[in-house]
C-alpha cells in the first residue's frame, strides 16, 4: 500500500469538488494524465477506489469521503502555516511577578485572557513577595507585577489600584456563623484559629492587632490545603483573602471581615518605559480583577 501525498490530496479534492478529472487538471494547473496518476497512486494509498467513472465525470465513492474529511483538516492547516510563514510575527515576551495569593486566580485567569487574546503572547511568572517583586521591577528584572499592601513607588515604576482585597474567614458549612456575609472582628473572638504562624507580623493574623482581645490559636498549618482540611473537619476557622476565595472548595464556607484593617490594596506595578499600562496583560489583569470582584459578591450572596 502506498502513501498518501499532499499533492494527491489536492487533487483528489478537486476531483470531488467538480465531479471531472479534466476540471480537476485545469484549476490545479496539471495535465490530464498528472491528476489521472495521482488519482491512482490515492486509490492504492486507500486501498478503495476513490471515484466511480461514468460516461460524464466521476463521483465520489465513500472511500473518497472518508479521505476527504481527513484531507481537509491536513489541507487546510497546511494552507495558514504557509500563511503565517509570509507574515511571521516574532514571539511578544513579558516578565510578570505576582505575590502567591493573586496566583490562585487572578493571575492566571488574566494570562490565559491575555494569551487568548494575543496568541504570540509569551508570559513568564516569577511569584515572590511585594517587596522582592518590586525591587526586581525597580531594577528591570521583571516588567510588571501585581503587589499587596500600601508601597512606596521607587523612581521609574507606576502604579495603580487593581482591586481592595478584602479578607474573610473560612468557617465549616455548618458553623454557626455560615451563611452571614459580613462580620465585625468581635463576632470572631471566642473562635477556634488556624493560622500559619503565632507572630501576627508575619500572618494575616495581623488585621487583630488593634483589637482588645488575642484569638485562640489551635492549629498551625503553613500550607493552606492543610489549613482548608482542617477547617472542612470542623475543628477551627481560619483567615482567607479573597483573592483565593474563587479557587476555595466547597467543603468550606466564607464570611467577610467588615473592619477597615482587613482591607489590603492589589496593585499593578510596572516599569514606566517597559511595556505599560496599555500592554493586554496589563488590560487582562484589569478586567479579570472586576470578574473575580463580581464572582466574590455572588458566592457571598449564596
């Protein structure tokens, strides 16, 4: 059995497109008894006859069918592949740094917007925190960065809001308090917290520092699946920003803290003559900060 060749697919497409071998000739620019060989050397590729030759023409068998369904796919990538040969456009790259949280689902809901909207489009992520990721925008290691908390802007970098990350706490489905949308800080004392660490400066716990009491510390789980498992089992609560709400399951149920001190800002950073702010990451990263805002007001309504 033989090979099946692009040109012999040519010609056996147009063959079935006109019903004629001599049409088939004339459009593809060939002889008669060109497309006649290559019709033959298809029929020995299939192992099938292709076309049933009448007195006017020839029709298509279901053999030919059957290949001319695979043959368009070939065809026609091969078509745009020499399409985007006479007008390469060269990979667009861009560094982005990111702190941790904003990688549960911003950041990569806002790659994946900005890739489908620029196919070229080449992003490369570096996750650290705001501190680091902002000394290496200042430096021009990376080109843009989202950052947490309040900053000082250093020379050539601009800024500007994302979204305000409030925080919530993750409770057990059936914890008394589920199903509230909002608590004051007091409702929270007499809970039961999982945290990552007992020194405030360097956990969320930190939002309790003004408070005229400690919360009870039961668990310390650095790993938030860790975290989220205990909390799931009942035995404890624990803080959550609401950037990673989105991606938390649904063993969990999550309330929002209404304190002035559980608000941090998310912000976009980048190097004022890098890319900017007009860059489709930069604009992927705004409008997937208003979807997961939207979403984060919709689960807490539920």
């Amino acid at each position: 059995m033989g090979e099946f060749t692009v040109t012999g697919l040519r010609v056996v497409r147009e063959a079935a497109r006109t019903g004629s071998f001599t049409r088939a000739a004339e459009r593809l620019g060939y002889t008669q008894s060109a497309v006649s060989r290559q019709i033959t050397l298809m029929e020995q590729a299939a192992g099938h006859p292709l076309f049933e030759r009448q007195a006017r023409g020839v029709r298509s068998t279901e053999a030919c069918r059957i290949v001319l369904r695979h043959a368009d796919i070939v065809l026609d990538s091969l078509d745009t592949a020499r399409e985007e040969l006479r007008n390469p456009r060269q990979p667009s790259r861009i560094r982005l740094g990111a702190f941790s949280t904003a990688t549960a689902a911003l950041v990569p809901r806002a790659i994946a917007l900005a890739v489908q909207r620029d196919p070229v489009l080449e992003v490369r992520l570096r996750e650290g925190m705001t501190p680091g990721l902002l000394s290496a925008l200042a430096r021009g290691r990376i080109d843009m960065a989202v950052l947490s908390g309040d900053i000082e802007t250093p020379a050539g970098v601009e800024v500007e809001p994302l979204l305000a990350d409030s925080l919530h706490v993750a409770v057990h489905p059936a914890h008394p308090l589920a199903g509230h949308i909002g608590l004051a800080p007091a409702a929270l004392r007499d809970e039961r917290w999982i945290v990552g660490s007992e020194d405030p400066r360097t956990t969320l716990l930190g939002v309790w520092t003004h408070a005229d009491w400690q919360p009870h510390i039961a668990y310390i789980a650095r790993d938030w699946v860790a975290k989220l498992g205990l909390v799931a089992a009942g035995l404890g609560v624990t803080l959550v920003p609401g950037l990673a709400v989105p991606a938390l399951p649904a063993t969990v149920s999550v309330i929002r803290i209404d304190d002035p001190a559980a608000l941090r800002p998310t912000l976009l950073a980048y190097r004022a003559d890098g890319p900017g702010g007009a860059h489709p990451l930069a604009e992927a990263l705004r409008d997937s900060a208003a979807q997961l805002t939207a979403e984060l007001r919709a689960r807490l309504r539920n």
